[in-house]
C-alpha cells in the first residue's frame, strides 16, 4: 500500500528513464506472483486504474494506481484495519511497471468513489486500535457529522455499562470549577448531554457537595474495572472526534 503522509521525493530524472506504454486512467492488473511491499501480502490479478507515473531513480519508474472496486471488496477487512493504524492508504498502491499489464475496466470510477467512501466511515476509528474497534460499535449507526446524536449514543453505551458509583480522580485543568485536576470524586450518576462537554455525569465530593461533571475530565481510579475501561474509550473518542 503508500504512504498516507510520503516524503519529499527527489526530482524526476531527465535521462535514461525507462520506457512505459502507460498513462494516467488506464486500467492495470497486477501480475501473479507479485506481493504487497509494505505488508507482504499476495495481490496477484488485483486491479485498478493508474493515477500517476513518476521518475524516482535514474531509469526506474514507479506506476501509482487506485484500486477498482472490486479489488477493494476483496481487500480484508483486518488489512484496511491495519493501514489505517500504520498510517498507510490502502485505497492505492505504487508498483514497478514491470510487476503490472493492462487490463480492461470492470467497474465506473464512480463505483471505486462510493465504495472508498462507504469502506472509510466504517473504518474511521480504526487508527486508535483497540480502542477504534470499540468506537464503531458505539457509533456504528450514527450520522458521523451529527455530535448530539454521537454524545446521546455514548450515554446510552456508558449507562447500560458502568456500574455506579464508582471512584475518579480529575484529569483536565478546569478553568470556571471548584475542582481541580487531582481532586477525587464519586461518580453516582449520569446526567444531560451538552453540545460543548458531551456526557455529564453526577459527582460527589469529599465534602459531599453534588455537581454535574464532564465525564471526559475524568479517569476512573480502578483500572481493573469495567468502569475504568469505558469511560476511558469515551475520553479516547472526546479527544479525537
């Protein structure tokens, strides 16, 4: 697969490039035999469409293609998983144009787009590992660009969940509170949802004052707990959403 993120590449060489019968839009498919070299992985007759050629060495070219849709359906779901923790796009790869031939087209690039689409909401969250995995279960039926409905979705998740009360210590600097980052408290409750702090829960001090609490400000002090394990995916989700 390439790199998401690649690095500065050096000026195309003018001479001795190799020759390539290939241009951007056609479509290819890999030769048998060929593996994946970043994740060793056969992609023998795997097809796409080339969407770039370039010059990295004195007379060797390198042939980017995207895969079509059908490749893409072939592709794993614990391999798309790994990319995205790796940092690697797994929608293209970059080959040697002799590890590649033409081939005819099997599907619209319209078909690759929606599928891209489809397949990247699924795994939007796969990047945080373990973590990720228990993010799309949370969410998996909700509108990613609706929050209120993400937050309603967390509480439910948490309240059928975490066994109350349970013991917390303040983790966030707080800048209009009472409270602290250090201070102890007794989480006894679920509250509201808020549009800014998401999850509110019911806390009570030392001194047994009650008030409603961000739940992302907080870390449960058992970490053996149930408790410790959920609220702790939900702040990992607060941070990144």
């Amino acid at each position: 697969m390439s790199k998401k993120t690649p690095q500065p590449e050096p000026k195309p060489q003018v001479a001795a490039r190799q020759a390539v019968d290939l241009a951007v839009g056609d479509c290819i498919v890999v030769k048998p035999g060929i593996n994946d070299p970043d994740l060793d992985m056969d992609i023998g007759g795997w097809q796409g469409r080339v969407t770039e050629i370039k010059s990295y060495q004195s007379g060797k070219v390198t042939v980017t293609f995207q895969w079509d849709s059908l490749a893409l359906q072939r592709m794993p779901a614990s391999v798309i998983s790994r990319c995205e923790e790796e940092g690697l796009d797994w929608t293209s790869i970059g080959l040697y144009p002799e590890e590649v031939e033409r081939a005819a087209p099997r599907d619209t690039q319209a078909d690759v787009d929606a599928l891209i689409e489809k397949l990247t909401a699924e795994h939007a969250w796969d990047y945080l590992g373990v973590e990720g995995q228990s993010i799309h279960q949370v969410l998996r039926d909700v509108d990613e660009d609706d929050e209120m409905a993400a937050f309603a979705a967390w509480q439910k998740h948490l309240k059928a969940r975490v066994k109350l009360p349970f013991e917390a210590e303040v983790t966030e600097w707080q800048e209009r509170s009472p409270l602290q980052s250090g201070d102890r408290v007794t989480v006894v409750g679920f509250e509201d949802v808020d549009d800014s702090y998401g999850v509110l829960v019911k806390i009570k001090t030392a001194g047994h004052r009650t008030y409603a609490f961000p739940l992302c400000d907080l870390t449960a002090l058992d970490e053996n707990s149930a408790s410790y394990t959920l609220t702790y995916e939900y702040a990992v989700w607060f941070a990144n959403r």
